[in-house]
C-alpha cells in the first residue's frame, strides 16, 4: 500500500497550488509514511479516505497533529468570513477587468488567459460531486467571477472557535465513510477515538496516565455527542477544500 498512497499523493503535490487549502495539501503529499501507519492502525480505514477529493482523512491529521487552536480559529474564520467579505469586494474589480477591453488587454496581451467558459467545466474536481453549483470553472475569468460571487452571497457567521475547523474536518470525513460503506455511527466514532488518541486532540491518548481523570467510555461519549451535534447543525459545514484554478 506504501508504494501506491505514496504515488497518488504525488499527483496531489503537482495540483496542490490550484486549491484554496494549498499549505494543507502539501503536507498531506509530504506524510504518505504517517498515513500509511494512521491507515494501518484502525482496521475501518482505507487509502481512499486520503486520495479521493477532498482528501478527508489527510485534512483531518493535519489540523490534529499540526495544529494548535489558534490556527484552526484563525483557518474557521478564513473559511467562514474573510472569504465572504473579500469576494464582496473583489467581485466588482473582476466584473469590470472582464468588461473593460482596454483593461483586459493590458492584462492579458497574449490571449493566455479566457473570459468566457467555451467547455463544460470539470464539476468534480472542483467541488465535491455530491454538491451542484451552477457556475463555470474557475479556469476563465467568467468562472472566477461566478465562483467569487456564490462566496459572496454567504451570509457572515457571528460564532467561529478552533471546534469548527475540526467540525468540518469530521464531516468531510464521515462522509467519505459512508460513501465506502462504513455507515455506521459506532463506527463513525471508533474511527474518530482512534484519530483522536493517536494525535492526542484535547486530552486524548492520555487515558489512564497519572493526573488524567476521564475514561475512554467518556471520551467516546463526547465523540458520539460531537457527531450528533455535526449531524444536527443548523448551518451548513463549509468546504475547506476547492480549487482557485484550473
């Protein structure tokens, strides 16, 4: 399996620069080893919950392992906020480059580059292929518009913490879980547990070490309440994986 996820997550470092979560993916590419082992460790897992868009379960070690909280309030919030209110502004400079022919000329002197979308764009490697948004790919100065403007329309969300980015995380990956057949919900959190104790997120993997107080029965109850609560979540979990361009 090494020689294979490691192949595949060679393709991903050719196209990491294309997506929005650029950094992410670069460290996915980068840790097929650590992976592999995290693959290895639960029986439930498998090497498509890491090559297949949006790349779940590599998402999900990262923002464990290599994030502290600050950077997953600081990511939620991109994701949540600053996205949306940077496309409100962006979109009327793009509206006029695009609409101006002295201003697209200047810069676009060699015809590199397209306004207008003249193929059917690649939904799927672009935005997840359960999702169905009625834009052009961001691969012509149309599709950029038309995708700035779906994240302007997003209303802006008052609450946003270090939980949401891990959220987001988990919903992408249970998703992909139920896509391969793994549905079950104590499954769901056999699979978070172990990911959970292996990165040590909040206290875990220090059950029954001296100075800890909470047992592995209340951890999986948290993990079940935490799911339930993803699962009833009055707003929509954000993608945090989507291409910039084509």
């Amino acid at each position: 399996m090494a020689l294979k996820l490691e192949s595949e997550l060679k393709k991903l470092t050719l196209d990491a620069n294309k997506y929005a979560n650029t950094q992410e993916l670069n460290w996915i590419s980068k840790n097929a080893d650590l992976l592999e082992e995290t693959i290895k460790g639960e029986p439930l897992l498998y090497p498509e919950s890491v090559t297949e868009f949006p790349f779940a379960l590599g998402g999900l070690v990262y923002a464990l392992k290599e994030l502290d909280d600050t950077a997953r309030k600081r990511l939620a919030n991109a994701f949540a906020n600053n996205l949306v209110e940077s496309a409100k502004e962006r979109v009327p400079h793009l509206e006029y480059i695009m609409n101006d022919y002295l201003t697209w000329s200047w810069f676009n002197p060699l015809g590199v580059f397209k306004r207008e979308m003249n193929a059917e764009p690649d939904w799927e490697g672009i935005y997840p292929p359960d999702k169905k948004y009625d834009i052009p790919s961001p691969g012509t100065l149309e599709g950029f518009i038309a995708q700035e403007k779906e994240f302007a329309s997003r209303d802006l969300r008052g609450y946003i913490n270090a939980n949401s980015y891990i959220n987001w995380k988990i919903n992408d990956l249970t998703k992909n879980l139920i896509k391969h057949s793994v549905k079950k919900e104590t499954h769901h959190i056999d699979i978070i547990y172990y990911l959970f104790n292996k990165f040590e997120y909040e206290g875990y993997g220090r059950v029954g070490k001296i100075g800890d107080t909470v047992t592995k029965k209340e951890h999986r109850s948290s993990i079940k309440k935490r799911l339930q609560n993803i699962h009833k979540a009055k707003l929509p979990h954000l993608e945090t994986v989507f291409k910039i361009w084509k």
